[in-house]
C-alpha cells in the first residue's frame, strides 16, 4: 500500500469534524509556508503543493460524504 492509499485510509475513518478540524490545521500551515516562502525563509518549496494537495483531498473526501447522504435523503 502506498503513503497516500494509507493516508487516504486514515482520512476515511475521521468523521466529519475531524476532517473539516484538519482543513483548518493544513491551511494555517499553508499561510505559515507562504508567508516563510514570501520572507525567503522556506527550505521546502515542495511542501507547499503537498499540503495544498491533501487539503484537497480532505475537501474531496467531505464532498463526497455530502453528496451521498443528500443521495440517500432523496
């Protein structure tokens, strides 16, 4: 199993609070690398794709969650 199948996993099991908490964390943290970016502190330049990609993927994920029980609400 690969990292982002095991990560996806993980993401999987939190129930919505926990996913949209995670949201929040990861776009605190992408502000804290623009702003290091910005000020020529940042080392990773990668990190900030990375941590734009799994707010994605949470963001996807809560879609999805959504999406299914307007699907069986109708």
């Amino acid at each position: 199993m690969s990292k982002h199948q095991e990560e996806l996993q993980l993401l999987r099991e939190q129930d919505d609070l926990g996913l949209e908490q995670l949201v929040g964390e990861r776009r605190q943290e992408l502000l804290q690398l623009r702003l290091q970016r910005a000020t020529g502190q940042l080392e990773q330049h990668r990190r900030i794709r990375e941590v734009r990609r799994g707010i994605a993927r949470v963001e996807t994920l809560l879609r999805a969650r959504r999406l299914t029980d307007l699907a069986e609400e109708g």
